[in-house]
C-alpha cells in the first residue's frame, strides 16, 4: 500500500469519527429529535386546536390535517414556555411541514400520523409552510403558531 493512500484511508477515518461525533452532540446537545411515525393512533380527518393534556400543566397537543391547500387548524397558539406535542396527517396527498425557526420539519402522509414534540420559549409568530410540492397553490398553503400569553388570556 502506498504511502498518499494509507493517508487517505486514516483522513476518511477520522472525518467519519468528526461526522459521527457531530451527530451525538446535535441528538444529545442540541436537542435535535427525530421525528417518529405514530402507530397507535388512526389518522385523523378534522384538526383539533391545542388543547390542555392533563398530566402537566404547560403541555398541550395539537392535530393537524394538511390538505390541498391548507392546514386545519391554520393556527395554533400556545403560551411561552409550553410543551406542543403535535400530530399531524394528511387528507389527501403528501405535504411538508416546516415551522420557521423551529427544528420542527414533519411529513403528512395519507394513512399515517406523525408526531413531533417541541417546546416554544420566545414569544413570537412561527410560520408554518409546506416543503413538499402538493399542487398548483402549494405556494399558498401556510400556517402559524403564535406563542403569546395575551392572545392565550383572549382565548379564555
């Protein structure tokens, strides 16, 4: 084996140790969760606003149904230092659902739920949008969620 080869195969080495190593601080430091298929629950065809889990107080679920060319319901809002455990299915075809400025980044599959959990400690107005091409209006089709104790307080 020649000398610029066994350089090659120790630099590879140690990239993929520097790869595996980023991996592990962003899953264990960052926060950063993979987003898992649900299969206890069946897809559901109407969303549901957050409301209130009964185990902890600042935890709230959510549904959503993404269809052409909306997301039901088109906002959510939850108060600053909750939990959101969000559901999510799609009524028709695939779409995206990605929240600006969140990790948040989920696929809504005809048939299936995916579930997601994220905590929101800013006050502020999260766009949701679809990354996953689903028709002609695809580029209309957007959410928010909007974490205010105001709007919170307004609501009851």
């Amino acid at each position: 084996m020649d000398r610029i080869e066994k350089v090659i195969i120790a630099s590879a080495v140690v990239l993929l140790l520097v790869f595996f190593g980023a991996i592990v601080i962003a899953a264990t430091g960052y926060g950063v969760d993979v987003p898992t298929c649900v299969t206890d629950r069946k897809p559901f065809t109407e969303g549901r606003a957050p409301f209130k889990t009964s185990d902890q107080p600042l935890r709230y679920e959510a549904h959503t149904v993404a269809r052409m060319w909306n997301f039901d319901p088109p906002e959510i809002t939850i108060p600053p230092g909750a939990e959101l455990d969000l559901y999510l299915s799609a009524a028709d075809v695939v779409h995206g659902y990605f929240v600006e400025g969140t990790n948040i980044n989920l696929m809504a599959v005809p048939g299936a739920v995916t579930y997601q959990r994220v905590k929101f400690d800013r006050e502020g107005t999260y766009r949701i949008l679809c990354h996953e091409y689903c028709g002609t209006a695809h580029h209309l089709m957007a959410g928010t969620i909007v974490v205010s104790q105001a709007a919170m307080e307004e609501q009851q």
